[in-house]
C-alpha cells in the first residue's frame, strides 16, 4: 500500500485508514519497547555533576564503559526519535560484557540508586538492581526483536504455510 499517494491527494478512505492501523500496530511493540527503555535509563541519576558519582560507581562495579551517559548519548538522541536498535545493540553489549560478580556489584550501586530515587526501603537493593537490569536487558532485546525486517512477503508466506500445515 502507497499511503503517501493517498495523503497527497488530500483524502483517505476506508482502505487507507485500515493500512495505517496495521502499519501503526505493527510498530507499536516497538516503539513501546524505546519509550521502556529510554524510561529505565531515565530512573537512572541523571547524567549531571550531581549523578557524577553514581555513573563512576557504576562503570567501576560492571567493568563496561558501554552504558556511561558519555558513549551513549548519540544513541538515546536516536531513541527518542524512535529508533532505538543501536541504544539496544549497546545495551546488550554491555550486559554480555559483565561477569557474574560485576553484575552483582552493578546491580548493587543501580538498587541503591534506585532505592533512594524511589524510596523502596522495602526491598534489598541488589534486588532491585538485579530486577532493573534485568529489565533493561529483556527490553533491549524486545527492542531488537521488533526492529526484525518481518514485512517480507516471501518470509510472511513461508510462515503462513508452515503454522498451516501444522
């Protein structure tokens, strides 16, 4: 479907509507994924003088410079415009870089951020650190999984085919 055809000649019909409902549903998973991401980041302390000693604590604990607000600045930039598979693909890469122990110790100096951001004294703070990386991680990959290239029709036939032969 050509929707820009139909915009430029100052109407849309039934048809046309129906195909920007099916555009923006298949978008939307993804998009949702950004909008979470960039949120997680944003419960973050903030890249500022302030947050200064929660982003050294962090690179020191997880041994990854890849989430410093520094290296991932351009990509946030590109999220908030919707396209966030490099903020993801960086993500992801910082997480597989950690070992166990820096995960831990990451998750720690994340839970104690977070914990004194959003006052959860209910909770351990490697808890909540744990859970928030976990998050970030999941979402990251959501991110990428919704960016895949499915509006091939020749990949969309063969999965019809294949589930209807089931």
């Amino acid at each position: 479907m050509d929707l820009a055809s139909d915009l430029e000649a100052g109407h849309l019909d039934v048809e046309g509507v129906a195909g920007i409902a099916v555009v923006a549903a298949a978008h939307s998973g993804g998009y949702a994924a950004i909008g979470h991401l960039l949120g997680l980041l944003a419960a973050l302390p903030a890249p500022t003088e302030a947050g200064e000693r929660f982003w050294s604590n962090l690179w020191r604990s997880s041994g990854t410079a890849y989430l410093l607000p520094a290296n991932i600045k351009a990509q946030v930039l590109r999220s908030l415009a919707g396209e966030g598979t490099a903020l993801a693909r960086q993500i992801l890469s910082a997480v597989d870089e950690m070992t166990p122990p820096q995960r831990v110790a990451a998750g720690e100096v994340i839970g104690q951020a977070l914990a004194e951001s959003d006052h959860l004294p209910d909770l351990k703070t490697q808890v909540i650190g744990e859970l928030w990386l976990r998050d970030l991680e999941l979402t990251a990959w959501r991110v990428l999984h919704a960016d895949r290239r499915s509006d091939d029709p020749a990949g969309r036939k063969a999965f019809l085919e294949a589930w209807t032969s089931v």
